[in-house]
C-alpha cells in the first residue's frame, strides 16, 4: 500500500469524510439550510436581532422611553450583541461544521500525515465515532449551569429598568428560548473543538493506528506551515470568536451592573479585569494547542530531515576537502571549485527548512499577526470599555435617552 499524498489534492474513490453533526439537531438544520449560504444565515440572524431590538418592543411599549423602563431604542450594548455579534457568532457556528472534516482531508491530500488509505479509514471511523458520542454533554452543561441562569433571569426580570424583559409574559419566554439556543450553539462549539484537538493529537502527535508515528511536512509548500495551513486557519477562526465572546461579556456586563436591582454601576469591575486577563492568557493557550502540535511535529520533522541531509552532504563536503588539502598547486583551484560546489546544496536546503517556523512566536512574526490581535485585541477592547464606564461614565444610551428627550 503506497501513501495516500495526492498532489491535485483529490480525493479517492471510497474515501471516508467525517462527519460532525450526526446527533446534533440545531447543527443538522442550520448545515441543511445555509451550508454554502453563510451570508444569508447572517442576515437572518441578524433579522432576527433586529426583531427582538426593535420590532418586540414596538409591540409591548418598550421601544420608546416610558417611564420605569429604559428604552430599547437608546440600548446600544444589546444592538451591538444581537444584530452585529450574535450572528457573526452564527456565521463561525456554521464554518466550524464544514471546517472541521476540511482539516482532516486537506491534510490527508496534502500527504503530510504519513497515512495509508487504510490507516486514514481506521481514522476517521475512530473520529466520527469521538464526535458523535458527546451529543449528552450539552444537556449535562446545560443542566449544570441552569440553576445560575435562572438565578440571573430572576434577577434582572425583577429590576424596574430592562425593557427585554417586560411584564407581557410572551416576549420574555421568546427572549429566554433564543439565549438557550445560543448557549446551546457555544457549548456544542466548544466540545467540538475539544473533540478536534484530542483527535488532531491522534493524528499528529501519538500515531496510534498508523505504521510510523513520523509526520511528512511539505517544506515548500505555499502554505509557509508544511502542508499544515488548514489547522492555523481553524485556530485563527477560533480565536476570533473566544475574542467576541469577550465583547459579548463586556456589554452584557455593563448592561447588568445598570439595570439588575441591587447591583449598582461600579461594582464588579475588579473582577472583570481578572476575568478578562485569565481570558487572555489562559484561553488564547487552550485554543492555540493544535498549532502547538503543528510546530512540535514540525520542529520534530525538520531536525530529522536536516540531520540526515546533514549527514549526507558532509561525507560529499569533506571529501572535497580532503582532495583540496591533498592536491597540488595546478589543481587546487578545480577542487576549491568543487569544494564550493557542494556547498550551495546545504545552503539552498537551509534556506527552504527555515521558511518554516519552529514556535508560536516565530509564526506570529513571520505570516499570522491575525493570532496575535485576534489574543490581545478583545481583552483590551474589553477591560477599556469596562473602565469607560465604570470610573469615567461612559454611557452611550444615556446620551440616546437624553436625545430623545430632548426631541420629545
């Protein structure tokens, strides 16, 4: 059995590809509606928002400042979250289901794994068995986290303030349902991305059902990762979205600390600090683990090929050298000439091995500052806004509301 490394990157007859959403219902109906369609799936989600933000409210008198309620029109945080974030989070949601098995037969085309064709089926029937026997770990973390979510619900359905929560009982069931759903959608996010480290270690790292656990990279390959691309973008799409969870956090967290009775503006941001800067230290260095085996195999891979390169092509360099040492004077030019000869080779191979980095740091310099904004940028857009509001008074709906007062 020859190795599976199709150069057209086809894939071959009978083939398996894995699949990620076969216990999932909401992952099976946003695949079947917008698979190909991302952007349509955002406009709806954003519609949706839109909805909920403005079209609800219109209906129950919270859109317009009345008195004991704030305004829906003025709350900027919550337009923000459900018509800008929200249904980007949908877009990332969606990519996740097709991108996964993507990173797994892109490697398989791309040959770097070093599988046979019988090694990649043992694969993928050991992933799709992994990804689809998690399914009852949502309703458990859902279960788990139900007691703090109702207590929160309680709270802010008792504050004379939040216009999401009126007293007309049918939006406040609807408002409940949709944020179920999206916790919904981030735990299923989260567990997949779990799954698809654990079997990347498997694939990159242990080597268990395969004849030599030894990676192949292509060092020249237009990726600048060793034909190992696909897993940067998977983590750089990943980082994005732990990024706008931050956001999410931020504004929910402002809007909190302003309308949830007995909560008073000011309180809490300590710990928002500290929340945001373990976000941005210890989450950045979970999500970034399939990039740390891409390199550690990587590194592994370079000292194994520039070893016995090295090895090789000295016996041919001293061996020049030797008949430079050894020869006379009429001919100790044609042996320099060949001594420098076979040196060009070893510098050529150098120079195409370290085109490919070795750490995090060297590929943050060299082709992904991506991963570097898409770490530092949320927390301290995050820990910023908080700080405006708290100690400076930042707050953009006040302003709104003292506009529409004014209009009034």
């Amino acid at each position: 059995m020859t190795h599976d490394s199709h150069a057209d990157g086809a894939r071959p007859v009978g083939l398996p590809m894995v699949s990620v959403v076969a216990h999932d219902p909401l992952a099976r109906l946003i695949l079947r509606l917008f698979r190909g369609r991302s952007w349509l799936l955002y406009g709806v989600v954003a519609l949706g928002g839109v909805v909920c933000v403005y079209g609800i409210p219109a209906l129950n008198g919270t859109l317009l400042l009345r008195p004991g309620f704030d305004s829906a029109l003025s709350d900027v945080n919550s337009a923000i979250i459900w018509i800008v974030l929200v249904p980007i989070a949908a877009r990332a949601y969606l990519r996740q289901l097709t991108e996964i098995p993507s990173v797994f037969d892109a490697l398989r085309a791309n040959g770097v794994t070093g599988l046979t064709e019988d090694e990649y089926r043992r694969f993928i029937v050991g992933a799709q068995r992994a990804y689809n026997r998690w399914w009852w770990w949502q309703a458990l973390i859902l279960i788990f986290l139900a007691p703090f979510w109702a207590t929160f619900l309680m709270a802010t359905a008792q504050s004379p303030f939040t216009w999401y929560y009126p007293s007309v009982l049918w939006p406040w069931f609807l408002y409940v349902f949709i944020q179920m759903v999206e916790i919904y959608a981030a735990v299923s996010y989260l567990i997949r991305y779990i799954i698809t480290c654990r079997q990347l270690r498997l694939l990159l790292k242990d080597g268990s059902f395969r004849h030599k656990a030894l990676l192949e990279p292509q060092f020249l390959h237009p990726d600048g990762l060793g034909g190992f691309g696909i897993i940067m973008r998977l983590v750089q799409n990943t980082l994005v979205i732990g990024g706008g969870v931050l956001i999410v956090f931020a504004l929910e967290s402002v809007n909190t600390a302003r309308t949830v009775s007995g909560f008073s503006q000011g309180n809490g941001l300590a710990g928002f600090i500290l929340v945001a800067l373990i976000f941005a230290t210890a989450i950045p260095y979970l999500v970034l683990y399939p990039l740390r085996l891409t390199l550690a195999g990587l590194r592994d891979a370079k000292h194994r090929l520039a070893g016995a390169l090295s090895q090789h092509e000295s016996l041919r360099i001293w061996s020049h050298m030797r008949e430079v040492e050894g020869s006379p004077p009429a001919t100790e030019d044609e042996h320099v000439e060949g001594l420098v000869r076979s040196l060009h080779p070893l510098g050529q191979i150098s120079l195409a091995l370290q085109t490919v980095p070795e750490t995090l740091f060297e590929l943050g310099q060299r082709s992904s500052q991506i991963i570097v904004l898409s770490t530092v940028l949320p927390p301290v857009v995050a820990i910023a806004y908080r700080v405006a509001a708290d100690l400076w008074g930042w707050d953009w709906d006040a302003l709104l509301r003292t506009i529409f007062h004014g209009l009034r």
